[in-house]
C-alpha cells in the first residue's frame, strides 16, 4: 500500500532546480567554499610581495626559492584559478536560474542544440516540460532530461559573451581568465624579460588577476553564507 505522505530525497546533483531549501543553499556554499579555498591555494598568490620582491631584483642571488618555485608552480596555478572560476562561475549561475548540467537532447532537441551552442537555458524552460521520476521502494526522486551521468556546461562556456550577460564578470579579469584558460594544459611561463616595462606590466596584471579573485570569491561566500543564517 502506497503511503502518500511518505519523505523523498532528491538526487543531491539536481535539488537545486526544485526549489530552494536549506540543502540546496548549502549545495552553493560548499561550491563557493571549496572556491575560496582553492583560490587561496594558488602559490603565487599566497606569495605575491615575496615573489614580487625576487622578480624585481637584478641580482642573480636574489631569486630565492619562491621566485624559481613560482615558475614551477605556474602550471598548477593556472589549473587552480581556472578550476576556482568553473565553480565559482557554475555556482553564480545556479543563483540566477540559469541551468549548468547538460540537457540530455532526447528530452528536449532544441534547448540541447542551444545549450550546446553556448546559450544560457534557463532553469524555469527547462523545467516547463520537465517531470521527476518517483522511486517508492527507495524513495527517492529523480530530475529528467538530463544527462545520466550529469554532465556540466563547459567552463570555456561561461566566459562568453552569453553567459557573461548573466554573470557580469569584471571584463578584464574575465579576459584573464580566458587566456589562463588557453594556457592551462600547458607549462607556460616567462623565464626571463627583455626589460624592466615587461616585468612591471606581468606584476600588475598578476596583482590584478589576485585582488579581483580575492574580492569576488570572499563577497559571494560572504552572502551564501548569510543566506544559510535566514533558514536558522
């Protein structure tokens, strides 16, 4: 006998497009916490003045152990940042009903072909023909139209022009990240400059790149944050 008050658990992955609840909050604060931290994990951030200090100098015998270290990091660092951002930016767009998973092209042609093409779909269309499957024996519910093994949007996606619109990214620090996006399967870092107006403009633009991820990543954990404190 079906008992019609029975408790379901939504699919962790999907609970956010329901509604919005304490656990789906949350979902976006652990996103937006794992952002901060992996920002902060960046090794020339973490060492910025030290490595700034080393960088500038003329003598061979100041470049100590984090200016070379930096160049050896460089890789992982852009592998962070642009990690940081996917999640930050997947995070943000959930916050402004904006669909990250994959429209499996089955359920709907049309919204998949756009998606696909770098268009924000948005969490209210996608759900207008949309329904969850029901699980009595483990009671549990599931989102459909999705791709089974709940695939997000690329993070190349979110820095276009489209998504932008929705994000509103500072556009230098989004051009940044584009190009820190490009670089990120490759180990490409500078070993020397051909004069001192190269090395000022790469410690501008990387203190840029720094205080505008700092910023932006504490402010949106701030307010995921006091969003849990109106569920106490």
């Amino acid at each position: 006998m079906i008992r019609y008050n029975t408790t379901f658990t939504r699919d962790e992955e999907t609970q956010y497009y329901n509604e919005r609840t304490y656990a789906s909050e949350r979902t976006i604060w652990l996103m937006l916490v794992n952002v901060h931290y992996i920002i902060r994990s960046v090794y020339r951030f973490e060492n910025f003045e030290k490595y700034c200090s080393q960088l500038m100098s003329d003598r061979q015998e100041d470049k100590k152990e984090i200016y070379w270290k930096s160049g050896r990091e460089g890789l992982m660092d852009y592998v962070k940042i642009s990690i940081a951002f996917e999640n930050l930016n997947k995070a943000l767009l959930l916050k402004k009903g904006i669909l990250v998973h994959k429209i499996d092209k089955r359920f709907n042609k049309d919204l998949s072909k756009k998606q696909n093409q770098g268009k924000p779909i948005r969490i209210v269309d996608f759900l207008q023909n949309n329904y969850n499957t029901i699980d009595f024996r483990t009671r549990k519910t599931k989102l459909n139209g999705l791709l089974t093994n709940f695939d997000t949007i690329s993070y190349s996606h979110t820095l276009n022009d489209s998504y932008q619109e929705v994000l509103n990214l500072n556009k230098q620090l989004v051009g940044e990240l584009k190009e820190i996006n490009r670089k990120r399967n490759k180990l490409h870092f500078f070993t020397e400059f051909s004069g001192a107006y190269e090395v000022s403009y790469h410690i501008r633009k990387w203190n840029f790149i720094r205080d505008e991820s700092y910023k932006l990543t504490e402010n949106e954990l701030k307010k995921a944050s006091d969003k849990l404190k109106e569920y106490n």
